[in-house]
C-alpha cells in the first residue's frame, strides 16, 4: 500500500508541477508575445491575467490535497 501511495503522491507533484509551468508559459506568451502581434487591445491582457490566476489557484488547491496526502502518509508510517 506505502508504494501506491508514494506513486500517487509522486504523480500528483509532477501534474502540480506542469500545470504551474504551463499556466506560466501560457500567461507569458499570450500577453507578451501573442497578443500584442495579433492586435488585442490591453484591456484584455486582464482576461488572461484572470485565466493565470484561477490556473495558479487550482494548482495551490492541489498543492493543499498533495499536504494533507503526505501528512496521512507520514502518520501511517510512524502507528
């Protein structure tokens, strides 16, 4: 059972991981690179400032289950 669980929480880090890289590649590339080469007005910079910051809070949200997940884990190693 420990070596299931260490792979879920070893899966669990690597996709906390992409996402945080992705949604930060993302952001950049939208609106320093993409968005000023096809036009967009800066108002709308703002949107995607908004879809990096719910893409930031679902990975702190997981990186919160990855914590208590490794918590469980710790305390079942030790009783």
């Amino acid at each position: 059972m420990s070596a299931d669980l260490d792979r879920a929480i070893a899966a669990k880090g690597r996709h906390i991981s992409l996402v945080i890289a992705g949604t930060m590649l993302a952001w950049l590339a939208l609106t320093m690179i993409i968005g000023p080469a096809i036009g967009i007005p800066g108002r709308y910079a703002l949107l995607f400032d908004f879809a990096a910051l719910a893409g930031l809070i679902y990975a702190l949200v997981n990186i919160m289950q990855l914590w208590r997940l490794r918590q469980t884990s710790k305390n079942k190693n030790q009783g």
